[in-house]
C-alpha cells in the first residue's frame, strides 16, 4: 500500500484522475472499476473536462461498478445507474453497452449476483478498481463483519450507512435497506486499487486504516494484503495518522 498525499479535496480528484486516465492510455480496452458517493463527483468532473479538452477516448473502455441499491429501478433519480449516466457515462465517448452496474430492480436479485459475477470474469477481471471508504471503513457496501472470503452478493446497510447516504433522499425511510455489491473478493482480483478519502469526516477510519491491523470489524483493512494498492488522501482525511506512519506509506 502506497500512500499519496493531496492538500484537499480538488487536489485529490486531480491526482486521481491522472491515475485512471494514464491507465486508459496504457491499455486502451481498460477495465475500470468504478464507484459512487460524493467523493467521486470532482474525479468524474476531471474525466470529463479532460476528455472534453485532450480527446481521451473511452470508446474501448469497459466499466463494472461496484453496487447498487434493492428496488431502485435503473431510471430513478438515486439509482447508481442514474448517478453515472449524470455525471460521468454521457459526457464521454463510451458506449452505454460497455458500462455494467447490477441490476437492483431484478426479481431475483441471488442470480443477479451471479451473473454480475461471471460478468466479472467473463470481462478478464477488473484492471483499476476504484474505492471510496465509509466511515465505518466499509469498501463498496461490504460491512463490518463481512468475511473477504465472498464474492457479489446481497447485503443489509448499516444504519450508519443508511444515515450517511440520507442526504441523496427525501427521508431517511426512503433510503433502500439493502443493495447488490461487488463482494471484498471480487474487489481484491483487481490488479490495482485505488482508494480515495476526503474531509475530516473520514480521519477517524483513515486512523484506524494505517494501524495495519487486518480485520473484518474494518474491510477496508483487508487492502494491506493486496499487491497494488494507492492511497489518495487529503490533509484533512489524514490529520490523525501520526507523520512516522504517513513516512512509512508515503512515496
């Protein structure tokens, strides 16, 4: 695990974005990972104004995301199928028929698991993954007690994540109790992760993060063990890992 430093959030959307479209250059048939959540919406805003200004194409592109939510149907406002459409599928060149996000409206959403799964793999695996860490230190919707070992499968949301992600709706009861999500599994094929933080809001699990103590009680812990993982993270994200830590993963 490598560490790269950002003095705030723009600067971390930034360093990101250089990442994935140096990736996409290197190997112009890409399999991104992609994720969703408020700390990705200035990553996807530097995809696009880069597209948009130096003509990277995405055309050969294939994006899997991470998760949806249960009984979302693709066309609502809060589907993640919707959130990337908006803000990053129709501001490029990618054809919509190369990015997949499971489907959270299926009638039999164990099969839908599966089949995202074989997707998966059917694709050559994921090349960049992209990540977000919830307070919690939950890495796509996979919660604390989620053993490593499972792949895309169904899970119950945390009230803590429910509550973190009211914001997007009306209510708090309007937020879906589950949600299909690439397993910790699946996440750990790619052949290179990229974990993003921002905000005060994040340092307590960044803390925890950088302890190296790999646990399910903190799955993003489990990134200690893959072979390729960047760490891009703010000041304010940062601001209690002691600096000897920070010198240990810094580049």
């Amino acid at each position: 695990m490598r560490l790269i430093e950002a003095a705030n959030y723009e600067e971390m959307c930034a360093k990101a974005a250089n990442i994935i479209i140096f990736q996409v250059k290197e190997k112009t048939d890409s399999v991104l990972g992609l994720a969703t959540g408020s700390t990705m919406l200035g990553v996807y805003k530097q995809l696009v104004e880069d597209h948009r200004k130096n003509g990277t194409s995405y055309r050969n592109v294939r994006t899997v995301n991470l998760d949806e939510y249960i009984g979302l149907a693709p066309d609502h406002p809060n589907s993640y199928r919707y959130y990337m459409n908006q803000y990053l599928f129709s501001h490029i060149d990618i054809p919509l028929s190369q990015t997949y996000i499971p489907n959270g409206a299926s009638s039999d959403v164990e099969a839908e698991c599966q089949r995202y799964e074989q997707l998966i793999e059917s694709l050559g695996g994921i090349d960049l993954q992209i990540l977000g860490i919830g307070r919690n230190g939950h890495i796509g919707f996979n919660e604390p007690g989620t053993p490593f070992s499972v792949p895309t499968h169904v899970v119950e949301l945390a009230p803590s994540t429910r509550q973190a992600n009211a914001r997007f709706f009306p209510s708090l009861e309007e937020v879906p109790r589950q949600a299909i999500t690439m397993g910790i599994a699946t996440i750990m094929k790619s052949r290179h992760i990229l974990l993003l933080a921002s905000g005060t809001a994040k340092a307590a699990i960044m803390a925890k993060l950088f302890e190296e103590t790999v646990t399910t009680d903190v799955p993003a812990s489990v990134l200690h063990t893959h072979p390729n993982v960047t760490v891009i993270a703010d000041r304010e994200a940062l601001s209690l890992v002691p600096d000897e830590t920070r010198k240990v993963y810094g580049t």
